[in-house]
C-alpha cells in the first residue's frame, strides 16, 4: 500500500493516477469539501480516502506501507494565518517523518522552490545548514517549506533516527492537468486559456523592475507528468536521498509560455499588460530555473518536458475536453 496526502490535490491526484495505473493500492490522504477536487480521482480505483485529523489513527493501524508521499500543504502564497501554515506545513511533515523513521517506511514530501525567495542566493538545492540559513523567502509559504527543509538538516546533522530512504522535492512552476479546484494559485496555462476562451486578451503583469521589460519575467515551467516521473523514480531509488529541485531545468518567460498557449489553439497571440497587483509587489520572483545537477548526477534521465509541447499537450488533449478535462 501506498500513502498519498494531498492526494486530491494538482500534484498529488497526477501521482495517485500513476501510481493506481502501476496496480497499486494507494490511500488518498485529503479533504474533498464541496467542491470540484473529487473528479481529480474520479477514474482511479483508490483503496481508501482518509481525512487529514485521522490520519494518525489511520497511521497507527495500517497495514504494511511501502511508502508514504506527502503532498498535502497549505500552498496559497498569499495565506497570512502563520499558525495555521506552521502547524501543516511545518508540524504535519514532522510528525510523517518520525512515524516513517519509526515505521521503516520511505517518506518523499513536497518542498517548494518559493523556498529561494528573489533568487539572489540562486537555485541550488544544498541540504547543508549553512546554504538553507542564506535563503529569504518571500512569503509565508515559502518560509513554511524553508522551516521544514532546516529541520532535516537539522535532524541529519544531530543524528536523528530517519526514514530507510527520504527525499525532500522542490518543485518550480508546475502545470498541467487536475488543477481547477487551485483558484488564484492555478497555473498561468489554466489562467490565460480560461481568460482566451472567454474571447479576452490574456493579460500579463508587467514589470515594475528596471531592465525587465513587460511578459519576460522568467520561471522554470515543468509539467506535471516530469514531476511524477520523478517521485516514481525516487522511490524505486533508495540510493537517492537528499534534497531535489524539480523543474525543466531551463527559464523561460511568460511571454512564451502565453504564446504557446495561443500556438495551440491555433490564434494568432493578443497579449495586454497590467500592473502588478499591490499584493505581489516584493513578493513576487521574476526570475527561476532550477539547477538539476543534483538529481541528474544521481541518475535520473528522463528528458523535460519543453513548454511548447507540454502546453500543446495540457490544452489539446485536457482542457478542450469540456465535458471531462481532468486526468
């Protein structure tokens, strides 16, 4: 069996998919609430879905787990409820690790690459205390995972008991398919068709930085399937721990990826700009790319995803399925 938290949700439900299409049997950890989170599962044979307060009941009588993913996280970069972030973000990932170490059980959780704030200090995923103590995220969220990440290192360097095989996984700018429930913090793809099916401009915040022009802010866009492909990898990888970017390894600018967007649709691009809300501004990265170095060198060889093709893929083939465009 196979534990997923956060299983309903954008990255997790893309996992539970792979993992059920492999003829597992995976717990799906989540709240489902009244919305549209339930039709990421929808055509997947899960084993069980275990509210977030009973999981550690569930935990405590659970038949062998081969191995826990923990994607469940309060993610919205604009959530200002610290307790409520620490107490998910910081103390849950906690707990998972110490009943894993205990459990013998492999535990992979969700980092974030919001964890390296403006980027000044770059995007090198280096557990040592000394290169986490550097970063300055820019927001709750990203200080929430910062908080985690210090922690394993923490623990590594006193010699606490840990999980038979760990990896901690920064993911960048994911998009793709089983995001609709996201809101505001769904990707740019779901953000601009939506906005170019509605037969509007797709509108990009211009740049209130000096030297950046306007739409060529820069992200290291990665489609989901490459970060699943990943988490599989990981955990079939027991040589692999540590802390991993996950991301295409190559920026590339808003422009592009809106143009991408209208590519596939087959429309000629009509891109307008408007100012950056007051609630981003000294929040907001202008620029990421993921080094890769580290899972590379370790062996992963599973090529990127291009932008161009993976949007062409997400709106072609899932979005322009009106009646079921979830995967």
């Amino acid at each position: 069996m196979h534990i997923v938290t956060g299983g309903a949700g954008f990255i997790g439900s893309n996992l539970v998919a792979a993992l059920c299409a492999r003829g597992v049997e995976v717990v799906v950890v989540d709240r489902l609430r009244q919305g549209v989170k339930w039709r990421n599962l929808a055509k997947h044979p899960i084993a069980a879905i275990v509210a977030p307060d009973d999981l550690p009941g569930f935990l405590a009588k659970a038949p062998p787990v081969r191995a826990l993913f923990h994607m469940g996280a309060i993610s919205a970069t604009t959530e200002t409820d610290g307790d409520l972030v620490a107490a998910t973000n910081i103390a849950l990932p906690q707990m998972l690790w110490d009943w894993c170490a205990g459990a013998g059980v492999p535990f992979i959780y969700a980092s974030s690459a919001a964890t390296y704030g403006d980027g000044s200090e770059g995007f090198d995923d280096d557990l040592r205390v000394e290169a986490l103590a550097k970063l300055r995220p820019l927001n709750l969220y990203g200080w929430s995972k910062l908080a985690f990440d210090r922690r394993v290192a923490q623990m590594l360097a006193l010699g606490h008991r840990r999980p038979p095989h760990w990896a901690g996984l920064r993911f960048f700018n994911v998009y793709g398919p089983n995001e609709h429930h996201k809101g505001r913090m769904a990707s740019v793809v779901l953000h601009k068709y939506r906005q170019i099916m509605a037969g509007d401009p797709a509108t990009l915040f211009a740049s209130d930085r000096p030297g950046i022009a306007d739409g060529d802010q820069q992200r290291d866009f990665v489609h989901v399937n490459d970060c699943v492909a990943a988490m599989l990898w990981l955990a079939r990888n027991p040589q692999a721990a540590g802390l991993y970017n996950i991301g295409s390894g190559q920026a590339r600018s808003f422009l592009d990826l809106t143009r991408a967007i209208y590519a596939a649709l087959g429309r000629n691009a009509d891109i307008r700009f408007i100012p950056m809300p007051d609630d981003l501004k000294g929040k907001y990265q202008y620029f990421t790319e993921a080094r890769m170095d580290r899972l590379r060198g370790a062996g992963f060889d599973h090529p990127p995803t291009s932008i161009e093709d993976g949007v062409r893929s997400y709106v072609q083939d899932v979005l322009m399925n009106a009646e079921d465009p979830y995967a």
